[in-house]
C-alpha cells in the first residue's frame, strides 16, 4: 500500500531547515521508532541555482530551449547551460509580474547535514557518485544501506540496489532537477520518480511517498502525483515539436574540449565555418564558444538539428575520426 503525500514547501518548512518540511520530519521520525528504514531522494549530489516565483510558482526558462535557466553571480545573470543564452536576473516575475523571485538550490551534502543536526544518534548514509565511485566502493555501500536508518541519494538509489523494510520515501525538492540542460529534462525526471516509486511497489511494501516542492501547481508535478502519463505524453510532444526536437528532428552535439581556452574557442569556431559551407539552409547549427571549463579542459560546442544529420556529418568524417578531443553525442 502506497501512502502520496504532496508538501507545499511555502506553507510546510522547518524555520532552521527551509528544505524539510514538519511533515517529512515527522514522518522520518515516526518510522525511526517503528525501526523503519527511510529514503530520502534528490535528483543530484550538486546544488542547483533556478528562479522561482513565489505568487504564481513559475520557474524562468530559457526562450531558446525551454529549459530552466541558471542563476550566475559572476557576473550576475540567468545562463542556460544548454546553448549559454543569458539575460539580466528580472525584478519581476514574467508570467504574473510579482516582485517575490526566489533563488532556489539544495544538494545532497547541504541535505546529509541537516538530518545529522536534527537526528544526532540516527545512523545516517549518503548515496551518490562521491560516495559509491566504484565495485569495491558499491559493496562497501551495500553494508553501510544495511546498517543505515536513512538513506540520503541520488539517482543511483533507483538503479543500483534493492532495499527492504522502506516505510517511507522523501523526494526533497522535486523540480531542482528541471535545472539539468536536456530537452527530456521532464520526461527524465517524470521516468525516474516513476522508477523510484515502481520499485517498492512491485515489492508489496507499505510505505509513505512524501514529495516536496515548491512549485505544486507546476504541470508536470500534478501529473506525477496522478500518475497522469498521458497528458504528460501529450504535452511533452507539444514542445518538442514546438521547439524542434526529437522524434520530430534529430539533433546532435560536436563537443570539442581543449586546455587552452583560446584555441577551445578558435577551434570550434573554424569548425563552424566548415559546416556552414557544407550547409544548404536545410541545417540549424548552433555554435557554443563560450567555453565552460571542467577538470583543467575548455569545452566548446557545436549543435546541429535537422533530418539525416549523419549524412551531413559525411563532410568532417575525417576530422571527427582522428581528433580525440572532438566527440559527437547523439541526443
């Protein structure tokens, strides 16, 4: 038996702790007494800025991809990481012009932290890519799962184990995930609920599903907690068609990643140019030269939407086969 639970994050929160609500920390502490093991679920280990109003609950998107945008403080702006769009942070809200914008961000070590403060003596364990990084690491977590009273992961906790005894599942801040730079960011999001939810179901368990957010009059969310896969299904192809994604076009990205940041930039623009050359007008090429640096390297992108794409990337076949630096990712 399956108890859902939908938390208004602006009417329901610990005053110490704005990403717990009383009710989840009730419940927690009810099924530590009934010596019940708790889950406690968030999209990412990393904590992720978005905008959010707090009259209407609309979260600010990019125009160009209808992802959330992010909040930079150097300098301060809204970026998408998708196609590095930017504009200023709005002093009101676009859709309702209320002045109440709230920056939005939590992660799983902020979350660790907090349980810890507020259950001092409960044996805690947190699950995610820093935790669990390989076998000998994943066997050790299996024991530690076995001893803990509350897991706090990501998405791993959906793929990786099986858990017994669950009598309650906490999923913190629900649309922090719509920060992810994917146009199937929902349908990612919508799937991996379902995965976690699925899985204590097919095992008969009777447990809470406690989902906060806030954002409860969000589209999305309403068709998660009504487990409404339909008009999920419906709008999402809506948008897809609308801002020309798959199944109506393909799109793949040619990501090149340099330590100079210079050539990173130069590199992908020369490419560019070669493209363009190729390109009858049939093709959307997107260049991405800003570079976004990771692990010492300068990634720079190029994005490509239209039919057949494959054949078109005939033209670069040899420099996509000997530079190792270029990768093209199919969407």
């Amino acid at each position: 038996m399956k108890n859902y639970f939908l938390v208004d994050l602006w009417i329901d929160k610990n005053k110490k702790f704005p990403y717990l609500s009383e009710t989840l920390l009730s419940k927690i502490e009810q099924n530590v007494k009934k010596n019940k093991k708790v889950i406690l679920y968030l999209n990412k280990r990393w904590a992720y800025d978005l905008l959010l109003c707090e009259d209407c609950h609309h979260i600010k998107k990019c125009p160009k991809c209808d992802i959330s945008l992010s909040i930079h403080k150097n300098p301060e702006k809204l970026i998408c990481h998708h196609c590095m769009y930017s504009e200023d942070i709005p002093l009101e809200c676009e859709k309702c012009q209320g002045t109440r914008l709230k920056n939005i961000w939590v992660g799983t070590e902020q979350i660790e932290e907090h349980i810890k403060k507020i259950f001092p003596s409960i044996n805690i364990f947190r699950m995610d890519s820093d935790s669990v990084k390989n076998i000998s690491w994943k066997k050790q977590a299996l024991e530690n799962i076995t001893n803990a009273q509350i897991v706090i992961g990501t998405k791993m906790i959906t793929t990786w184990f099986d858990f017994r005894n669950i009598g309650l599942i906490g999923i913190i801040l629900l649309e922090q995930e719509l920060q992810i730079p994917k146009y199937d960011t929902e349908e990612r999001i919508y799937s991996n609920l379902r995965q976690l939810i699925w899985r204590w179901w097919r095992l008969w368990q009777e447990s809470d599903i406690i989902i906060q957010t806030l954002a409860p009059k969000n589209e999305m969310i309403q068709n998660i907690i009504e487990l409404n896969y339909k008009d999920f299904f419906k709008k999402t192809l809506e948008e897809r068609k609308l801002f020309w994604y798959p199944p109506f076009l393909e799109i793949i990205t040619l990501r090149y990643k340099n330590k100079n940041k210079q050539l990173s930039i130069e590199y992908i623009q020369n490419l560019k140019a070669s493209l363009d050359n190729f390109n009858t007008g049939k093709f959307e090429i997107i260049k991405i030269d800003t570079p976004i640096k990771r692990d010492n390297q300068f990634f720079t992108k190029i994005i490509i939407k239209w039919t057949n794409i494959r054949k078109f990337l005939q033209n670069i076949k040899w420099e996509i086969l000997q530079n190792k630096d270029l990768a093209v990712i199919f969407e």
